[in-house]
C-alpha cells in the first residue's frame, strides 16, 4: 500500500538527521558545543560546597534538564550532577513524603556507579527519615562522604560495607545532652570504613562506638568530655588535624594522661558557652605542630605563661597563632602576645560572637526565602521536577 506523498515525505524527514546549522542552533549557537564540554559546564554550574545543592531551582541539576530536549539528555547522562544528595528539613514543607522518596530513587538511578555525597539533617524530625535511609542504604559501597544529623535510632538502620568512605560526620539529634542520648547499638564502622580518613562527631558518648580511629588523619569533636577526648586521642597517631570543643557542667582542671600526636599540625581548642576545662592543652605533646587555634578561656589566669609552656613542652615551631574568645576579667592586653612569641610569623585574635542558636539547630544549605516558600508549587515525575511557572519563551523555543 502506498502512503500519501505528504505522509512519505514526513517519514523521510524523520529518518533524515537534521544538520547542526539549522535554525535553532543558529540563534542557539551554544547547542553546537561536544557534549563532553556541556557536561563539564553542568557540573561546574553546580555549587562548590555540597550543602548548597538544592533540589530544584537555581544551582539544581534539575534545572539542567528543563532547558532543552538536547541539554536534558546531557544532563541524565552525567552522573556526577545526581552523585551530591542533600535532604534536610526544609525540604519537608514543599516536598510531600513519597515524593521526597520518589527524588531520591530518581537521583540514585541517575548518579551511576558515581561516589556519593550524602548530607541528612532532620534535627527537627521532618523529613520522610524512614524512607530515605531505606533507598540510600542499598548504595552505601559508593558512600564518598556522608552527614547525619538524626536521631540516634536512625543510625541502627545503616549496615553494610562502605569500601569508599573517605568522610563521616555523626549528630545525634535528638538531645543536646551527651549523657541523655539513647546509643546505637551498630559497630559496623570499626571494620567496614577501611579508608575512612576525616570524623566529624557531635553529642556522641565516644567510647561506645567501634570506630578506626588510628586510621584517622582529621577529627572534629563538639561536646565530649575531656576523659573520653583523651582515651580517644591516645589512639590516633596519623592524626594531622585536630578541633575539639569540650562539655563540662562545672569549671574543672584536667589531671590526666599525657596526649602523644607526632604528626598532628593544626590544633583548635574551642570554649563556647561551657566552664573552662583548664590544663587540658599541657597534657599535649604535639613536636609537628604549626597552627594553634585556643580559647583564651582555656589558659587560665596566666594565659602567656600558659603557652609558653605547651610550646615548651612540645618543642613545636608554631607558625600561626589564633587567640579566641578572650577571657572578660583577665584577659592581657594584645601587645604582651605579639611581645611573648616575636618568633611566631603570624598571630592574630578573634573575637567570637555569641548565638542562641545552636549550630546543628540551624538548616544546612543555602537559600532564599523564596527557595522555601511553601506556596511555590512544583512538580515532579520521573523526568525530574519543574518550579510553575518558570519555563520562559525561549525555553519552549529550545525545546
């Protein structure tokens, strides 16, 4: 049977490539670059730091594919755009339950075999918790580096080997009270992490965990007492950096052992809003040491003597010297430092500004309000989402 001329014609135009110089990619001229390079350009559009990639809207790759049909296919076809996965609570009041699951299955297909980077903070217990530890636990052999900030049961629900974790920070939400917690009974991380290298540990009773901590190079402790800060200290000989902010309920002076760390570099000793736990720095022998940053809080009544001492002790080479949150009554004058450590290239202070607002209380990520108004609709299906409203002309002509 033959078809219509005009039917036949239509057919033969659909078998026929359409040349690059046609009339879209002459007013378009940007659609004729490889697609190697418009996938680099996608990935650099996103946001440097993980914390800032929204799910959809600007710096999204979601917005990547409601260009054109052409920069859609580019964009599902970059694992590394879909391998950064950031769920904290705002999320919860425009992205209904089963849709926030639905995103993440979507994004998990998308990234590959790409590392993930995975931030969750539901400190305020809104997020859909259950379901997005059920997806993402399936993929946590490509786990890169990864945030929890949940409640303590959540973390039971983690199992598995994760050959690739470089990067692991702990909150426990549901307190900010170190001895109310209820602890996870999971030890998976002493044998599973095997190139875990950087700890992030917050309002965690440290000596119940099961953790590598003689592999470790990085570590960040908020809120730990000074008797398990040094048990855990004594551990680490590979550690190169090293910020601790101690819990005390009333002003205490450290009589314990000596801490060895003869390749740690950089030192931070924070005192926020808690007494002072006062000879806690001499307990340090740290030879390497180029960079201390301190509380002037925590070198008690003769905070100059206090570091000559340390150094002393130590006998590091300080390269930096960062005094912090000076003490009210007794702090010296700024002279007398520069005056104590001539020797020291560069020294300077910092004068900490004092919030209500707990660190870990405060959304992760970046944006504007009107990023997390709940009266902007969306949609969402398994091409991905789209904001109402916010194709223009010279989208539809693209595609």
């Amino acid at each position: 049977m033959m078809l219509p001329d005009t039917q036949r014609n239509r057919n033969d135009s659909l078998d026929t490539e359409e040349p690059l110089e046609g009339p879209c990619t002459s007013k378009y001229p940007v659609l004729t670059l490889p697609n190697e390079i418009v996938s680099e350009i996608f990935v650099r559009y996103l946001p440097p730091e993980p914390v800032g990639t929204p799910w959809v809207g600007d710096l999204s790759p979601t917005l990547l594919g409601q260009i054109c049909r052409q920069w859609r296919a580019i964009a599902f076809a970059t694992p590394q755009l879909w391998s950064t996965l950031v769920f904290v609570s705002r999320d919860a009041k425009r992205i209904p339950p089963d849709v926030q699951v639905l995103m993440v299955n979507t994004w998990l297909k998308r990234s590959g075999g790409y590392p993930l980077t995975i931030l969750i903070n539901d400190y305020y217990g809104q997020l859909n918790l259950s379901g997005i530890i059920s997806a993402i636990v399936p993929h946590c052999a490509r786990w890169e580096d990864v945030t929890f900030v949940v409640p303590a049961p959540f973390i039971d629900a983690v199992t598995g080997a994760m050959p690739m974790l470089r990067s692991l920070g702990l909150t426990l939400a549901s307190s900010p009270v170190i001895t109310a917690l209820p602890i996870p009974s999971t030890a998976f991380f002493a044998t599973n992490v095997p190139e875990l290298r950087v700890l992030q540990i917050n309002y965690v009773t440290l000596l119940l965990f099961e953790l590598p901590w003689t592999q470790l190079s990085s570590l960040t402790m908020r809120t730990v007492e000074p008797e398990q800060c040094c048990a855990v200290l004594q551990q680490m000989p590979q550690l190169v950096y090293c910020s601790l902010t101690l819990w005390t309920t009333e002003l205490e002076v450290y009589e314990g052992s000596e801490i060895k760390l003869p390749c740690l570099e950089s030192l931070v000793f924070i005192c926020h809003k808690v007494p002072p736990v006062l000879a806690f720095l001499t307990s340090f022998l740290v030879p390497a040491l180029r960079k201390l940053e301190i509380s002037e809080l925590l070198l008690g009544e003769s905070p100059i003597a206090s570091l000559e001492s340390f150094i002393k002790k130590s006998s590091c080479k300080l390269q930096e010297l960062v005094i912090t949150e000076r003490q009210f009554l007794v702090s010296v004058p700024w002279e007398s430092y520069e005056a104590a450590f001539p020797s020291i290239p560069k020294l300077s202070r910092v004068f900490a500004e004092d919030s209500d607002e707990d660190e870990y209380g405060s959304e992760s990520g970046t944006g504007s309000d009107s990023q997390t108004d709940s009266d902007s609709g969306f949609e969402w299906d398994s091409e991905g989402a789209s904001e109402s409203g916010s194709e223009s002309e010279d989208m539809h002509e693209l595609d």
